[in-house]
C-alpha cells in the first residue's frame, strides 16, 4: 500500500482526479459573467458618486 502511494506520489497524480473544466465553453457562462461584471461596476458608481459629488460641491 505504500509503495503504491509512493508511486503515485512521485508520479505527481497522488490519486487525485482532475477534471477538463468546460465552463468557459458554454454561452450561459458569458451571460452570467457580463451580468456580474455590470453589478460590480453599477455597485462602485453607487459607492464612489456620492463621495465625488460631496467633495466638488464643497470646493466650490
């Protein structure tokens, strides 16, 4: 049992199965990213216009 564990391990595998992910393949996956991409951005304007407008109104 050790050895065969050994020579896995020097194999680089160790018993682990690795997956082709084929997410960035489906259409879903460009939808779903550019929906998150629009929040993320619509999230900073929200955040960062009122901090904008605070200091140009107060330098006038």
């Amino acid at each position: 049992m050790a050895v065969k564990m050994e020579e896995q391990a020097n194999r680089g595998d160790a018993g682990v199965v690795q997956r082709q992910s084929v997410a960035w393949k489906k259409p879903i996956f460009w939808v779903g990213e550019t929906i998150l991409w629009v929040l993320l951005i619509g999230m900073a304007l929200i955040e960062i216009a009122p901090i904008t407008w605070m200091f140009s109104t107060s330098l006038r």
